[in-house]
C-alpha cells in the first residue's frame, strides 16, 4: 500500500481515489454525537505538511479502536481515501502504532518539504547577510542566531495559512522575495527597512504557533494569549536590539538616518501589519515600507489560502469550489499558463 504525507493524500485521493497509508501524530480527538444521537468520534492527524480530520463511526474498527486513544499517539492510518462533499475522508480505515524509527522519520518531514524549508532559511540568511543598513543587518542575525531552531518548527498560522510545522519560515521567505521584486520596482522604498520588517512581523508566533522539538502537535501559550503575536514581536525586536554589545551601539549614533528612528520604523512595522485595528494592529499602516509589508503580507497568505483551497474544497462543478471561509466566497479553478 502507497505511503503519503497529508498533502499527497489532499491532492491524490481528490483525483484518484484509492487504498493508502498514513503516517502521522494525532493532535486532536473528540467525542461527538450525530444528528441522531449516535456517538463517533472526530480526529485530528498532522504531519510535517500539514493536518486533517477523519471520523470514525460508532459501526467501525476505527471507532473501537478510538475508545482507547488519549490524543498523541504517533499512528498510520490505513484505508481507502476519496473526496466527498465533506473534503478528504477514509473508508473502512484502521489505526496500527508506529515504530520508534517511523516515528522519526515523520517527524523530519518528508523530503521534499525538508528541501523546501532548508532553501527557504537559506535565503532569509543571505537576505539579511546583504542588508546595508548594519543595525537593521546586526538585529536581523541577532534574531535568527537566538530564534532560528524555534523559527524553523514554527506554523505560519494555528489554522489559516502556512498552518504546519516550518510554515512561517516559508511564509516569511515568500514574503522577502515578493518584497525584493517590490522594492526592485519602488526603488524609493527603504528595502532593508522593508526586509527587516518582513523577518520581525510575525516572530510573536513563535509562542503563538510553535511546535515542540518532539511533536505535531501545537500547544497552547499564556504568554500568546494574554499578549497577542504583535505585541510579542515589538518586545522581541526591542529587547534583541537592547542587547546588542554596547559598543557597537556607541558606533550607530554616527550613522544617519540616526539609530532611534531606526528602530521606532521597525516597531512601526511590526504594530501595524495587519492594516486596520479591528484585525489586531495597535497602530494604522503610516509609511510607504509600513503598507507595502501590510499588502505583501495579506498577498501570500490569501494565495496559500486559495491554493490550498483547490486541494481541500468541495468540487461544485468541474471549474468551481466551495467557500473558503477567510476568502469569503466560493473559488474558481485558475486559468491555465498559456504554452503549458
């Protein structure tokens, strides 16, 4: 029986339905009734690429099987998957445990996405590596020398976008080259301000989605709930540029524009991401580098969001798909590249 990630089993089972295997952390379960007061129970799989849910009726093995399952175990998943009006769902599936070797092995991902994330820091380093700006530069591989093995097994979003281990690095990355060909066409804009801004905006979501060094599964952080990834950001961006060697700080306040501003820019940048205060910035966007990030930002995540769409919605018709709820409509199959 094939083996395949998550995602594979999106994009296959879609077209060809059919007998796979799984292999993956549970990261929810829940006991829930139908309609007619029957018991089943929902759960929650993810993997490196991403996450899925499948249920398990009260006339199954997968539903016995259930009963005993605390919400952690590292299990494969064999059974027949399709796509039907509910998304990707399994048919007469079964849960075996994994060994302590396929368990590391799921948790380093599959190869692919592990190419994918590993290019993707590469570049965030050589981008910062070439900033101009040395106190935009120095902060910038300050942040990744502290943060980067929590920067790298952290989620671009809990739900959302970029929702799986490593996905923030290859949202960020994603973001530095859409904000490298903008700045590239705005040459009046501050671009290393504009990639640093990239680097910080989302760095509170390191307690907001991280994962731990052993797991799929995203814990909860009272320091992320009660501060929120924006807050979080600004204090991290301030304490990193507050410990840097003092000397060095004394050489900055020769440099124009002068270090203060510098850094009240890029605070700007991280509390103003979002665009409006209604969707969590403290602050509206007031520089041209301030609503390019805003932009670039809402650009990648609403084309993951779309493209992830195809995968996971409800064929309407062979061209259309069903609501994607934070896209607020239905979407539609994109048009072919000509010469393809």
């Amino acid at each position: 029986m094939e083996k395949l990630t998550i995602s594979e089993i999106k994009e296959t089972a879609a077209a060809n339905p059919g007998n796979y295997v799984l292999h993956g952390q549970i990261s929810g379960i829940h006991r829930k009734l139908t309609k007619n007061n029957k018991p089943y129970f929902e759960i929650e799989i993810a993997d490196s690429t991403g996450s899925l849910k499948l249920k398990a009726w009260q006339d199954s093995n997968a539903f016995t099987q259930s009963e005993s399952l605390q919400g952690n175990e590292w299990i494969k998943v064999q059974g027949h998957w399709s796509n039907n009006e509910y998304g990707i769902d399994a048919r007469d599936w079964e849960i075996k445990e994994l060994e302590p070797k396929e368990i590391e092995e799921t948790l380093a991902g599959d190869e692919q996405t592990r190419e994918k994330q590993n290019q993707d820091y590469l570049y965030i380093e050589q981008l910062c590596n070439s900033l101009g700006d040395p106190r935009l530069r120095t902060l910038c591989l300050s942040f990744l020398d502290r943060f980067g093995d929590r920067f790298k097994r952290t989620a671009g979003a809990r739900n959302l976008h970029h929702a799986r281990r490593g996905g923030l690095v290859e949202h960020v990355a994603q973001m530095m080259r859409t904000a490298k060909a903008l700045s590239d066409a705005y040459t009046n804009l501050n671009k290393d301000l504009l990639f640093a801004g990239v680097l910080f905006h989302d760095c509170g979501k390191m307690w907001e989605n991280s994962f731990p060094n052993d797991s799929f599964k995203m814990p909860y952080d009272s320091r992320a709930e009660l501060m929120g990834h924006i807050s979080i950001g600004a204090e991290i961006a301030n304490a990193l540029w507050r410990e840097i060697d003092s000397n060095t700080i004394a050489e900055w306040k020769i440099l124009e524009p002068e270090s203060e501003k510098v850094r009240i820019h890029l605070l700007h940048l991280i509390l103003s991401h979002h665009g409006k205060i209604e969707y969590g910035s403290p602050v509206l966007p007031k520089t041209p580098e301030a609503l390019a990030l805003h932009h670039i930002d809402n650009i990648d995540a609403k084309l993951e969001m779309i493209f992830q769409g195809y995968d996971e919605q409800e064929p309407l018709s062979d061209e259309v798909y069903s609501r994607v709820w934070a896209l607020e409509s239905n979407i539609v199959k994109p048009l072919e590249k000509f010469g393809n």
